[in-house]
C-alpha cells in the first residue's frame, strides 16, 4: 500500500517532535506531548502515544486508522516498555528482565521522560533535570543506563566487554581444566567424577563441608610456631592439624608420583558427558561450580601433586587474564591481596582465590552519581571524573552516564559549562561516550506564608549556556503519583498463606486500602508540611516497613510455635504508614501546650487514612 506525500508528512511530524522535545516541560502534566513516531530495528514506524482520540488524522491516516496498540506487536506486553526497547534498539525480553531486576516502575510519564532523556542523548546534548527532591531522578537514569547498554551486556559471550565471571569460569573449567588436564588423568577424572556425583544429584548438600580435613600435604613444611607443639605430637589429632596446615607444600616430583600411579580406572562416561554439557550451558550455580573446583583440588593433591601444582598456576594465570581483559571487572581487595602475594602457591589459597573471584570480584558500574555541595572543589571533580574518563577510552563501545546531583549548589558552575558544552576538561578533551546529566533545585522565593517544616535551598544562578540544557520535572502530579503508586503496590510480593515458599500479591483489599492510606498521606503532608517534606523516597520506606512487618515474628508467636502463622497485611500496612506518617505530627495536646496553631496534629491525619 502506498500513501500519498508519506514522506512530508513523516518529516512533518519529525520536525514538530524535535520542537516539542527542545522545549518539553514535565510540570504540567497534561501539556506535554505524547504522539511520537518510533523506529523498530527494521526501519519500520510505530507510533508512542496515550490516548488513539488525541492523535491527529494525517498520523492516524498513516496507520491505516487503525491504533497500533491493539495490534500484534503488543499483545500481552507493556505498550511503553515495547515502543521504547525499538526506540533504545534492544531486546523487548531485555527490556522487562533490567525493569524486574531494578522494581522499576514504569509509569506513562517515566515512559516519555525515558524517551526524552534518550533523544537528548542521541543528539550529544548533555540534560539538566530541574525538580524537587525525590521525583526518581537518580533511579530514572540509572535505570536509563542499564537500557543504553544492555546489548552490549547482554551479547553472546564470545562477543562481549562484560566479565560474565560465571559464564567465563564454566567454559574454563569446561576446557582448561577437564578438557586439558583431566581428561589426560583418567584415574584423577575418575575419582573426581566420583566425588562429584552425588553433589550434581542434588543429595549431597550437607557433607559439603567435610571435604575439608582430606587434603593431604605431602610433606608439609612446618612454620616456626610449630616447634611449640611437641607436648601435643602423640596425640591422634595432631595428624589432622597437620593436613590442614595453610602454609606452602612441597610438590612431589613427578617420577615419584608416575611410579605410585595405580592402573587406569574406568571412566564414568555418561557422568562427564552430563557436567561438560552442564558447564557448557552455564547451568550451575557459584555454588556448584566452587565445590567443583575444590574437590578438583583435593582430588589432585591426594594423587597427583605434579597435577596440583599445574592446576594452581592455570588458576592464576586465569584469573590474571580476566582481571586484564576486561577492565569492567573490579577484584576485592583481599583478591588483589591474594594473588599478589609472592610466597609459594598452596592448595587452600588456590580454593581461597577462586572462591573470592567467583563470588566477590564486582562490576563497575556505567553509572556514577555526585552529590554536590558548596564545598566540592574543582580539583575534586576532576580526581572524580579521572578513573571515569579512563574507563571510558578503554571501552569506547560502552555508554557512561554521569550524573551531578543538586549541580547549582555548587560554586564550580564555569568547569560544569566547559564539560557539558565544550566536552573537555581543564582544556583536555573528554571521551565521546559519556553522557553528562544534572538536576538542580527550582530557586524558589522566599514567601511569607510560614509552612511547617518548609524545606528552600541556597542554590546559584546557572550560566546561560546551561540555561538552554534545563528541562523542568516539577513534581510528581496526582495522577502520576497514584499510577505510580497502585503500579508499586500490583509488584510488591508477601508470602502466600497455605505456602510460605509461595510468594503473592496483596489481596485487592489491601492494595486499594495502601493506595488510598500512601496517596491521602502524602497529600495531607504536601499541603499542611511544605512541598518538600514527602516524596517517592516515603512510598519506598511504606513498602521496605510493610515487608519488615510481614516477616518479623514477635515472642509470643515463637514460643506457641505456631509455623502456620500468617501476618496481617491490614496491621503490617497500618504500622508503616504509622512510623513513615502519623508520628512525624505531635498530637493535639502538644501543640495545646507549645501554642502552636499552626502545625496539623496527627489525628487530623488519621481521620483520612482509613484503615479497617
């Protein structure tokens, strides 16, 4: 089907939706636009909007007039989660998963901020975010980092900057170790296949430990405190204080151990097809995969030390590499402690190094924030700013987000000019991939009418050259707070009644009463507390308080032992509104005895949270 002057009324659109986001305020919330078009990866034209009534009938003509929202594409998905993965060019699949993980909420107005946030990206234009404190702006663009980079995070494994530290292990015990040295030992494989098996049938759990006192020294080298223990040398236990002595051991000599080999044993086929195919797929867990190689370990230094010592080095050696390859993975200390030090190798700290890599080595994050002040000088923002930029240049395909919270407080304003319009620093140029944000507090006059608690801030006078960066959020409007809201409460998870491993929403009950108790709270503090005395951060606190209530468990409940206790979601939601709301007001007697007409008193409140 062809259409008649498609490519002007595209390009129409397009320079109207340019307008529109250079000059987008988020502080109104019915103002902003909301009919957009989006590409998906095949170049084909979709179209974000809220409403199919208020789109216009050239853009409704070039859909066939027919809304897209009740099309295929979206069936049984979030229609602002699908159109902004085409728009960010990721997986919709993707998209959800980084959304679960984060309990991020994407409402319709953090729908469009996201879409603006990223078009204010692709033009390498830096963003200055004007609004109250506690509207999300942190969690907005951090939650925005993880979608700007998750094709890259996510790529086949063979193809990615990402350490994926479980996956990486796997295929190196996969083929380093099995495929390289055990496969050549096949009366070690076998005893270690052995060792294994009832721990990959999910029946061994619970001697994991036991493993411990088996590993044998040969010849182990005492360290000067054990001169002391000769009172102690006849006792029976004095040998197993000798195995697990931490010190280093002398490697027997290989001929010794060739002579001592036993004839080969067969080898459980069928097993090592299982746990190669298993570690191919990356399906254990750290878990699994630590048990495996301490059991290789103590396997090998019961048998064959020359094998030990090999498997020592390539562990270090592995380690190392990674550590060097991608320079996203950021070793503990106690790691580089570990693989620094110079004394002879040791089986236990090879169990030890492999153990702290595995489960401690962390990520960098893509994101940093700084939460400035008056006191932030100039050469502190650039020691901030220089690992940043070396990361950057080191990974030229990521996308860093930086973020300067609160940026008018700050007295470096000039430098914030010359990073975010000129791109450099102190006259050296900055990486290309870093994508500076800011927020900054709304200057507010000073008025006379005397709110509780009223919360202004010393803010300074941005450049005009930052001027044209701002975008105002304002606060969060009442009807994107309650979508906000009832969206939260739809995610949030209690245990079920008849199955406590069984996690559940709240009943409906419960959800319209937290609803309506979170949004009258919130209002009630808003108009009687100052602008600036609640925000999202109180939502966030209702639910960390409703959770801590539902679990805890109080004395008289653990001395009946009654295991079949179930909470009261009504009491839970009653007791966190109480300590995030109702006790921050003195009662009507206090202010009776401090003359204070002003401050509302906590049974005021109370008269709008109903909770029955």
């Amino acid at each position: 089907m062809t259409f008649e002057h498609l490519g002007s009324l595209v390009m129409k659109q397009m320079i109207n939706e340019a307008k529109s986001l250079s000059q987008i305020d988020f502080r109104h919330n019915n103002n902003y636009p909301r009919n957009y078009l989006v590409y998906d990866p095949n170049f084909s034209l979709h179209l974000l909007h809220n409403n199919w009534n208020q789109v216009s009938k050239d853009l409704k003509h070039l859909f066939h007039n027919k809304n897209p929202l009740l099309g295929s594409d979206f069936k049984n998905k979030n229609y602002f989660a699908k159109c902004l993965s085409w728009l960010i060019d990721i997986k919709y699949d993707d998209f959800e998963k980084i959304m679960n993980e984060t309990k991020f909420i994407l409402t319709e107005n953090f729908a469009y901020k996201l879409f603006h946030v990223h078009e204010r990206k692709l033009t390498r234009l830096s963003l200055i975010i004007e609004g109250d404190t506690g509207v999300g702006k942190t969690f907005l663009l951090k939650f925005y980092s993880l979608l700007l980079n998750s094709n890259i995070i996510n790529a086949p494994i063979h193809d990615n900057v990402a350490p994926r530290i479980l996956e990486r292990t796997s295929l190196w015990l996969l083929t380093t170790i099995i495929g390289d040295i055990l496969e050549n030992e096949p009366n070690l494989l076998n005893k270690f296949l052995q060792q294994i098996k009832l721990k990959l049938m999910g029946i061994d759990d619970d001697h994991e430990d036991e493993a411990d006192i088996e590993i044998y020294h040969p010849y182990p080298q005492l360290s000067d405190d054990d001169d002391d223990d000769d009172d102690d040398d006849d006792n029976e236990n004095s040998s197993n204080r000798i195995l697990m002595r931490r010190g280093p051991q002398l490697i027997v000599p290989p001929q010794i151990m060739q002579e001592a080999r036993p004839a080969a044993e067969l080898v459980d086929l069928p097993l090592l097809k299982e746990l190669k195919s298993s570690l191919g797929n990356f399906e254990y867990n750290n878990d699994i995969l630590r048990y495996i190689w301490k059991t290789i370990m103590i396997i090998s230094s019961e048998n064959a030390m020359n094998i030990t010592q090999k498997l020592i080095n390539e562990l270090h050696e592995f380690v190392t590499s990674q550590l060097v390859n991608y320079p996203l993975a950021e070793a503990s200390f106690q790691l580089q402690t570990l693989l620094n030090d110079s004394r002879s190798p040791s089986i236990q700290k090879s169990i030890e190094i492999f153990n702290e890599y595995l489960i401690h080595t962390q990520i960098k994050p893509l994101f940093y924030r700084l939460l400035l002040h008056p006191g932030i000088t100039e050469e502190q923002l650039e020691q901030f700013m220089l690992p940043i930029c070396q990361l950057a240049r080191e990974l030229p395909q990521i996308e860093f987000v930086i973020f300067f919270d609160e940026v008018n407080t700050s007295s470096c304003l000039g430098l914030f000019k010359e990073m975010f319009m000129d791109r450099t620093l102190h006259g050296n140029n900055l990486p290309k991939n870093l994508f500076f944000t800011a927020a900054i507090n709304p200057s507010i006059k000073p008025s006379d009418n005397t709110l509780v608690h009223r919360q202004d801030y010393l803010v300074h006078q941005l450049p005009q050259a930052l001027e044209n960066l701002k975008v105002s959020y304002g606060t969060l409007e009442s009807t994107s707070l309650r979508d906000y809201i009832v969206k939260k409460i739809a995610m949030f998870r209690v245990n079920s009644e008849n199955n406590h491993q069984i996690v559940m929403p709240l009943e409906e009950y419960a959800q319209e009463m937290l609803a309506d108790s979170i949004l009258n709270a919130q209002d009630f503090c808003e108009r009687y507390l100052g602008r600036n005395s609640v925000s999202q951060r109180e939502i966030q606190r209702c639910f960390n308080l409703i959770e801590f209530f539902w679990k805890i468990r109080f004395d008289d409940e653990i001395e009946s032992g009654n295991d079949l206790y179930q909470p009261n979601p009504v009491r839970c939601i009653a007791l966190a509104l109480a300590l995030i709301y109702y006790f921050r007001l003195p009662t009507k007697e206090d202010n009776i005895q401090r003359n204070d007409k002003q401050t509302p008193p906590r049974e005021e409140l109370a008269t709008l949270i109903h909770i029955k």
